[in-house]
C-alpha cells in the first residue's frame, strides 16, 4: 500500500507541475505536451528498475532447494509405483 501512495503522491506533483508550466506559459506549448508521455516513459523505467532490483535482492534458499529435491525423489517414487514412467 505504501508504494501506491508513493506513485500517486509523484503523479500529483507532476500534474501540478505540468499545469504550472501550462498556465505560466515558461515552457512552450510544443513542448508542454509531451510531458505526460515523459511521465509515462519515467514511470515505466522506474517499475522496471524496481523489478531489477526485486531481481537482485531475492533470496536464495539452500535448505528449501534441498527439501524441493526431496519432494521431487518422492513423487518419482510415487508414479513409479503407480506405474507411470518417468
């Protein structure tokens, strides 16, 4: 929920922003519109890299690999009684 809140607080500000420099009139109008699309395209850099780093950080579980080799032992044994080849 926090990182909503983060989003939606960024998109306020740059909305007020962009109004800023539409109503001041700093920038020009021709380049004034393409700051939704700038947005946009930060935003999305912004997800990616936050899935990168997601990426980076996991975790890795040694002793949780060891118990997924022995369900997997099981199983085999399971069908293999069952009479399905494995």
């Amino acid at each position: 929920m926090k990182h909503i809140v983060k989003i939606m607080g960024l998109l306020v500000a740059i909305s007020a922003f962009w109004i800023g420099l539409l109503q001041a009139s700093i920038v020009p109008h021709s380049h004034t519109w393409l700051l939704p699309l700038y947005f946009v395209v930060s935003l999305g850099c912004y997800g990616l890299l936050m899935v990168g780093v997601g990426l980076m950080r996991f975790p890795t579980c040694p002793q949780e690999a060891v118990l997924l080799q022995q369900d997997i032992l099981e199983a085999k044994e399971f069908l293999k009684h069952r009479g399905v080849d494995v």
